[in-house]
C-alpha cells in the first residue's frame, strides 16, 4: 500500500501541486520522503472563506436529525477505512500501528456522540412579566470556523474541532500540520463520501504563518479553534482577540502524577508507564512531573523503571513494537539538552538517556530523578520520551509544588486515601484530574485547561458551546 496523494481540499474538490509550492512529507522511523505536500496560495484561502460563507448560508439551516444523519455515516465511513487511514497516520507520524489504530477509532465513537449531541441543542422560553410577550432564548451556529491541529494526534485532535463544529451547523476551514498531512486529508475524504455538501468543510496546508494571520483577519471567520504550543496560542488568541472573534485554546502541559504512600504502587508503576510513553511522550496531556511520597518512593522507582527498560522501540509498522520514534528530528536534539541539563545539575538519569543508532529519530525511554523544583525539567514542557521522579513529604506540600507552573491542563494521582483523593482532586489547578487511572480523552467527557493551558471544551455535553452563539428574542404580542 503506497503513501497516498496529497491535496488541498476546497469547496468539495482535491486540488493538487498544479504549480503550488511543495514541501516533503517524511517517514520519522527512517528520514525518508514519502510525499509532496501542496502549499495554499493566497488564492486557494480567499477560496476557502468564500465557499465556507457560501455553504453556511445553507447548512445553519439543516435539521439537527439531518445533521446527526451525516454523522452517523462518517462514524460507518471511520471504521471501514481505519486500517488504511491508522498505516498511513504511523508511516507520516511514527507511533506504532496499534496506537494509531486507537487514536482512529476513538474518532468513530466521537462522531456518534455529536450525532446525538447535535439533536440536543436546544434553547428555551423564559416566563415573561407580561402576559402579552414570549421570551425566547435560541442557540444558534457563529458562522464560519478555522481549526488548527497538531502532528501528535493529527486524526483525532482534527476531527474532534471539525465534528464539532459541523455537528453544531457551522462550516469550518481546517488547517493541519504540515508533517502529518494524510491523516487530515482523510478527515475530509471521509465526510465527502458521507455526501457533506461542498464548502462545508475545507481543508488547506502549508505555511502556518500566512495561513493563520490570512484566515483570522479575514471578517468572515467568527471562531477560531487551536490546539498546540502555548506560545502559538497566545499569539493567535491575540490576533483574535484584536476582532473580538471567539476563541477555543488547547495549549501546552506539563502534567504532574502524585503518588501517595498508600497506593497500590504495583499497579501506579504500571499504568503510568504504559501512558507516559504513549505516543514516544508526545502528548499534550503526558503526566511528566512525578512526585512520589517518600515512604513509596523506592518501590514506586524501582517498579517504574522496570516497565520502563522493558518497552521495545522501533518502527510503528513493526507489531513487536510499544514505542516508536518522535515526529522530527529536531526533537532528539531537545531531548539530549534534557538529559544534559540534567546531569549538570547534578541529578540522576536512571535509564536511557540517549539517542538510538540508526536513520530514524529514535530516542530511548528515559527516567530521570534527584531533579531540583527549578530545574530545566521540571519547569519546561518535555513532549518526549522521559520521565522526571521526585519526592513528595506531605500533600499540602506536593499540591503547593504541583501547581507551582503556568501550567493546568491534564493531572493525576493514585491513593487508596478518599481524605486524600478529595483534597488532591480539589486541590489541583488543572482542567483535567484523573485518580487511580486514566480516564481522560473520551467523547463524552470535557476535555481542556486552565491557567496557560488554554480555554474552552472539547467534548462532553460541553462540545458545543463554543461554536453556538445565544440569542434573546423579546415579543409583544
């Protein structure tokens, strides 16, 4: 099975290079080119907005059943094309074929619950003074979206802002990164085959910088939708924020776990292994800072870095493998300055450490421990392979270090305490708390952060509410 041509896809049609720009698209496990990505003109976004403006005229006015309908048949279209979407999503991204096969489906699921979320928008009517006048409140779909999604989850993290907003009755322009552009493309593949009317859903790529300020400025968009590196996020809520235009942010963690005494260590060990190397560590919400009470800290590491040193890394397409490489290059050489930064400070790498020989962009797995507070580590988002261990006397002092970044989006602890896990879950400056496993992420959950680590849902009953606007309608009879 061959890479797939890649295209822009506006008002309904792929468009090819045609004399576009072109960049390489690269396999991460061996650095080499396996596709041309075509880059937008100017042209092709003014395009874009002008099909979404056109389209949103007349979906806005497509039955929420309708709309549900069409979701439905992208969930269907999602499973039949899963294992040819998951190859090519590992061959441009590198995570190991089962991960990717996870990260697809999961979409599946995600199209169903906005197809009966959808059905649920609903508005109300408020009792009045007057006998004579109705109020009315109506939900209705902000109009025309932009949506930019990352390369560490490029399907699902897409779809879950296009579903949204579709789902809701807008039209939206997505904007993928450039180094996973396969897994995007066949978001809108997936819903032209469903028979989503042309303009509805454009998808463009190529230089993020032009697209994004040409997109935002322009007065037809009224949402933006970003999921990505906190510094890029302040930047584009910032230009939005400049034509009051309404803004949904995923931004970068820095996730802390809390291991209390008494937890079943065995089974944290475990699981937190298995999750922290999820995806070679590149995952906004990857717990990173692990902060273990120091009667259970000996064990805890020991159990970890066991699981740890057990993880066999090499190219996703290779069943056998539970750890594949990181999505560019340039990320080994971050990792090295870790580890570097580290040692330098006098703390302790107790596994891995190093880049792994070959073509690849392989780094081992790595633990790190003796860390100081203000270390480089533990003030600075990783999105890699390594894990950072310290300890912890008493929660009041753990919730006081925990909280201590910019940083809210995902955290985690494991207790067998309720005294505990009421504090530490109430304690946490976090969007997102997770105690005795991992159970974040899910369609029907609220997924998002607080602090510096953005604003607004995905997800959950709460999916919809940043692409629906609330109008009060007051009628004297």
């Amino acid at each position: 099975m061959q890479y797939p041509q890649l295209n822009l896809y506006i008002d309904g049609q792929l468009l090819r290079g045609e004399g576009r720009q072109e960049q390489d698209v690269l396999n991460p496990a061996t650095n080499e080119v396996i596709g041309q990505l075509p880059h937008a003109t100017q042209a092709d976004l003014d395009s874009a907005l002008a099909s979404s403006q056109r389209a949103f005229a007349a979906w806005r006015t497509v039955s929420a059943l309708e709309r549900s309908q069409l979701l439905r048949k992208v969930a269907a279209g999602i499973r039949e094309h899963a294992p040819a979407i998951s190859r090519n999503l590992t061959l441009e991204q590198g995570k190991p074929l089962a991960e990717a096969l996870g990260e697809v489906m999961s979409c599946a699921e995600h199209a169903e619950w906005h197809a009966e979320e959808a059905r649920r928008i609903y508005g109300r009517l408020i009792p009045a003074r007057d006998a004579r006048v109705q109020q009315t409140v109506l939900r209705e779909p902000i109009g025309v979206c932009v949506a930019f999604s990352p390369w560490n989850f490029p399907f699902s993290q897409a779809f879950r802002k296009v579903v949204a907003a579709i789902g809701a009755g807008c039209t939206v322009i997505l904007k993928g990164s450039s180094d996973t552009p396969a897994s995007v493309l066949a978001i809108a593949k997936v819903f032209h085959d469903a028979g989503l009317p042309p303009g509805v859903l454009n998808v463009v790529s190529g230089d993020s910088g032009m697209i994004s300020e040409h997109l935002i400025r322009s007065p037809i968009v009224r949402k933006i939708s970003f999921t990505g590196s906190t510094p890029v996020g302040q930047r584009l809520a910032a230009l939005a924020g400049a034509k009051m235009k309404r803004s949904t942010m995923e931004l970068g963690g820095h996730a802390p776990v809390i291991v209390c005494d008494d937890a079943d260590i065995d089974q944290a060990a475990k699981v937190l292994a298995a999750f922290k190397f999820r995806n070679a560590g590149q995952v906004c919400i990857s717990p990173t800072r692990f902060y273990v009470q120091e009667g259970a800290y000996a064990r805890f590491v020991d159990r970890f870095v066991g699981q740890v040193e057990a993880l066999k890394v090499g190219d996703g397409l290779d069943e056998a493998t539970r750890m594949g490489p990181l999505a560019q290059r340039r990320r080994v050489a971050v990792m090295e300055s870790f580890v570097e930064d580290t040692r330098h400070r006098g703390g302790q790498v107790l596994t891995g450490g190093k880049r792994l020989p070959g073509n690849g962009n392989f780094f081992a797995p790595t633990v790190l421990a003796e860390l100081e507070d203000d270390s480089r580590f533990m003030t600075e988002e990783p999105f890699g392979p390594i894990a950072g261990i310290v300890s912890f006397k008493s929660v009041d002092e753990v919730l006081v270090r925990a909280n201590s970044l910019p940083f809210g989006l995902a955290s985690y602890a494991f207790t067998t305490s309720l005294k505990n896990a009421h504090q530490i879950s109430r304690g946490l400056e976090a969007g997102m708390v997770s105690i005795n496993h991992i159970g974040l992420a899910l369609a029907e959950t609220p997924f998002g952060g607080v602090k510096e680590s953005g604003y607004g849902s995905e997800g959950g009953s709460e999916t919809f509410d940043g692409y629906l606007t609330t109008k009060f309608i007051s009628q004297l009879s």
